[in-house]
C-alpha cells in the first residue's frame, strides 16, 4: 500500500502562526505534528514562507533525528535501549515488539498502521523495561503486556 498525498491545503493554516519568523524548528515541528512527518512536498512553500532557502530547511531536517521525512504509522512505537531497560530485559522487550509487528527498528508497516523506532534513553528507567506508544508509556513490561498493549492499538483501528 502507498502511503496516502498529504493534504498540503493545510500547511498555510499552520505556518500562518509563524509569518516573520526566521526560527525554523517550531515551524517544522507544526507540520511533523499535523503530518506525522515533513512532506517532501512542503519544503518549498515551508521556505517561502519563512524566507529562507529549501536547502537550509534540508539542513535543519537532516540534522535533527527530531524530524522526518517519510511517511510514519498511526501508531508510533518506541523502544528503549537504555541501560536500566537492558539490564531488566529491554532485549527480550525490543524482541516481542518485533514479532509483534513483524518489524524491524525503523520500519513502517506497509498499510502504514504502525512505526517501530528504538531510542538511546526514554528517561523512565524507573518503569523499565520501557516502551512508549503515541506518546503514552507503558513500564515494567513482560511479553503478555506488550501483546495486549499492540492488541489495544491494533483494536482502535477497527
């Protein structure tokens, strides 16, 4: 499946709030967070609207792993690889994940449902193992409660 036009209609509604600015990181992060990442497409009218050359919005983009440029899933998941998680088995968490979506860390599924990525550190060492799925944590994790928290993503797609 392809990924779905993104509907660039609305990215003058979303730069309006940035007219005169020269700070182009907030500006990008308005579009990722309507997007889901930064369209090709907009990067054009992204820089004539801040006044900056595209290739400076390039740069910005290919700096920061912040940022994105392909299309991602619905649902994002995050797996830490930080120490306390591997100590307490962040390798077998990372694993179950993995045949759970059938992904690998940076991989999208092709109907574009989920997005699996590892981080260096989700700071809940706390909690660990951890992973983060739309921004929402779930600590202390053992493969049953990883298969039933996939399952709730999988069951608010229906």
């Amino acid at each position: 499946m392809q990924a779905p036009e993104p509907d660039l209609k609305k990215l003058a509604g979303i730069l309006k709030g940035f007219k005169g600015q020269k700070d182009l990181i907030p500006a990008l992060q308005a579009v990722q967070k309507e997007y889901g990442y930064v369209p090709p497409q907009a990067v054009v009218q992204v820089a004539e609207h801040l006044k900056v050359f595209p290739s400076q919005i390039q740069g910005v983009l290919s700096f920061y792993s912040m940022f994105h440029t392909e299309p991602r899933g619905k649902n994002l998941v995050t797996v830490c690889r930080g120490t306390a998680c591997h100590v307490r088995g962040g390798k077998g968490v990372l694993r179950v994940v993995q045949n759970e979506l059938e992904l690998k860390d940076g991989e999208t599924d092709e109907d574009y449902r989920f997005t699996l990525e590892t981080v260096a550190c989700l700071g809940a060492c706390a909690l660990s193992p951890v992973m983060v799925v739309n921004g929402q944590v779930y600590g202390r994790l053992n493969p049953r409660r990883i298969q039933d928290t996939i399952d709730l993503y999988r069951q608010e797609e229906k």
